[in-house]
C-alpha cells in the first residue's frame, strides 16, 4: 500500500483487528501489518508499506 498508516485506520475503521499494535519489519524490510483472518473471510491480509 502507498500509506500504511493510512490502510490501518481504514481497516480499524471497519472493525478489522490487527494482529499486532504497531507496523514491524517484514522479511522484505519493509514495514507490515496483518490483519486478523477473522475479520478477513478467514485469510490472513498482510498490508506492506509500498
């Protein structure tokens, strides 16, 4: 996403958990943030900052 801040709040808007409190490294070395499978249909929706 261009603004991952800006995606959690949209997510957090609708009643979509996070899986943790804040945006952490990624294995790309970017910053992440999953979003909770059950809020998501049942899949696990990484966000990564573009």
């Amino acid at each position: 996403v261009n603004n991952l801040e800006e995606a959690i709040n949209c997510a957090k808007k609708q009643n979509v958990r996070c899986l943790s409190e804040q945006p952490e490294v990624g294995a790309s070395g970017k910053l992440v943030m999953f979003l909770h499978p059950k809020d998501c249909g049942g899949t696990l929706i990484q966000l990564e900052q573009a």
